[in-house]
C-alpha cells in the first residue's frame, strides 16, 4: 500500500496509507469532489488515469468555501 503525503481539508501535508494508484481512485477513496483540482508532485492532474506512487506529494483543493 502506497504512503502518500496529502494536503486536502488542511494546511500542510501528511502521510496517509492508500490503496489508490490512480488519481481517480484517489478521489473516490477519500471523498474529493471531481471538480477539485488535484496536484502530484507540482503539476495538476485532470486524467483520472494518472498514476500515485509511493512517496508522491498529493493536495486536493475544495472551492466551495463560503463567508469571510
């Protein structure tokens, strides 16, 4: 199983164990809406396809922020 460090819903990274090895998986395994941009390693990834590997830096971001 894959360690990934994810930033999603936080403001920093963290390690997390995932059986994802897709972007799209990814999305599904942790609750990410598909009209949120995910990021691996510094270039964002659209294709559901991408591969995560072991040791990938992840951030998901949500914009349905609201107020303030």
């Amino acid at each position: 199983m894959p360690t990934i460090k994810l930033m999603h819903n936080s403001a920093s990274f963290a390690d997390v164990e995932t059986s994802a090895t897709t972007v799209g998986a990814l999305r599904i395994e942790r609750d990410i809406p598909a009209g949120a941009p995910i990021n691996v390693n510094g270039q964002e990834k659209s294709d559901p396809n991408s591969p995560i590997v072991d040791g990938d830096m992840v951030a998901a971001v949500n914009n349905n922020k609201t107020g303030g």
